[in-house]
C-alpha cells in the first residue's frame, strides 16, 4: 500500500497543479468594465469582462475590517455588488467615486437582521424610491467610496488599512481610475 501512494501521490499532485485555474467570472456582459476590490489579497483590479486590465496592489480598506452588513461608524467596508453612481473631483481625499451603497439588497437583509428597524426600511425605499439614490444617512451608514490619500501619508495607507469604510488607493491610481470608468460602473468588494 505504501508503495503504491508514493507512486500515485506525485502524479495525482502533478495533475492537480497541472490543471487550469479557474476563470474569474465576470459579473458584467464580456465588453465591460468592473472593479473587484479582494480585501483577503489587499489589491483592487479593473477588468473587461473577465480580462484584467490592471491591478493595484496595497490598498486600504475600513479600520473595522469588511462584512456584509455594516453599520454607522463600525469603520467596516461592506461586501457586496455596488455601483459607482457619483464623482466628486474636489474631495478632501483626492477624487472620491461614490457608491451607492447601501442597496436595497443589504438594507432588506439588516431588516430580516433586526439591524434596521421597519420604519427604517420604510424610509429607505421611499427615498430611494423618490430620489434614484439611497440615502446616506441610514443605520447602516453612508457615503461609502473608492478615493486617493489627499494629502494623507502613503507609507501609513501601505502599512495599514486605515478608512472609515471606504477603499482607499494612491492619488495617482484614483486618478487612473477615474479615466477608465464612468457612472454606473459595477464594483464588486469581496
């Protein structure tokens, strides 16, 4: 027996390596761009469907770390599939790439929580419901975005992940970002 898997055992490992990784699957049609912010590898890329088209290493995100349901002031990033929905060029942060955040998704989900009371809820999808938006005053907080250091340290953004919840990347990467994408571009933060 024991000769028999120190045969099969470099093979089968051999094969597994072998194999191809599996493709990222893209949440777009195979023509547009996406941002993925990967919180476990600290990176943010942007992709055409599923082609990568660039890749920043080393970015920041929430002091509280991420989830799913956040809440005001916890300094957590939230993970989900979001939008960008408006473009602030004079933000104290370089160029700020709003969000909008929360969804109706993740504010149904903190009210099956009991996160949200639903009065809350309620007047949540009214607002969203008047203004195209959600609000940003909610429970679950607000103004969640992608921006620059502004004249923040960068050798402080490499070493720690320092936002209130948003995502944080260089000012020259906010600018590139900014080239590349328009209102309505998906991101997805995982």
């Amino acid at each position: 027996m024991g000769r028999l898997l120190s045969f099969f055992l470099p093979l089968l490992t051999v094969f597994l390596l072998s194999q191809p990784a599996q493709a990222l699957e893209s949440p777009v049609g195979a023509d547009e761009l996406w941002i993925l912010v990967d919180e476990p590898s600290s990176s943010l890329s942007v992709y055409r469907g599923s082609q990568e088209i660039t890749h920043f290493p080393r970015i920041s995100v929430g002091r509280g770390g991420v989830k799913r349901l956040r809440r005001e002031g916890d300094r957590s990033t939230p993970l989900g599939t979001f939008h960008i929905n408006r473009i602030k060029l004079d933000s104290d942060f370089h160029i700020f790439l709003g969000l909008d955040f929360p969804t109706p998704e993740i504010a149904r989900e903190a009210w099956s929580a009991g996160r949200m009371s639903f009065i809350e809820y309620a007047d949540f999808m009214a607002y969203l419901q008047q203004n195209g938006e959600p609000p940003q005053d909610t429970v679950l907080g607000g103004y969640i975005g992608i921006h620059g250091l502004g004249d923040g340290d960068p050798d402080f953004h490499r070493r720690y992940d320092w936002t209130q919840g948003c995502v944080a990347v260089t000012n020259e990467q906010i600018e590139q970002l900014l080239s590349l994408i328009e209102i309505g571009t998906t991101v997805v933060i995982r």
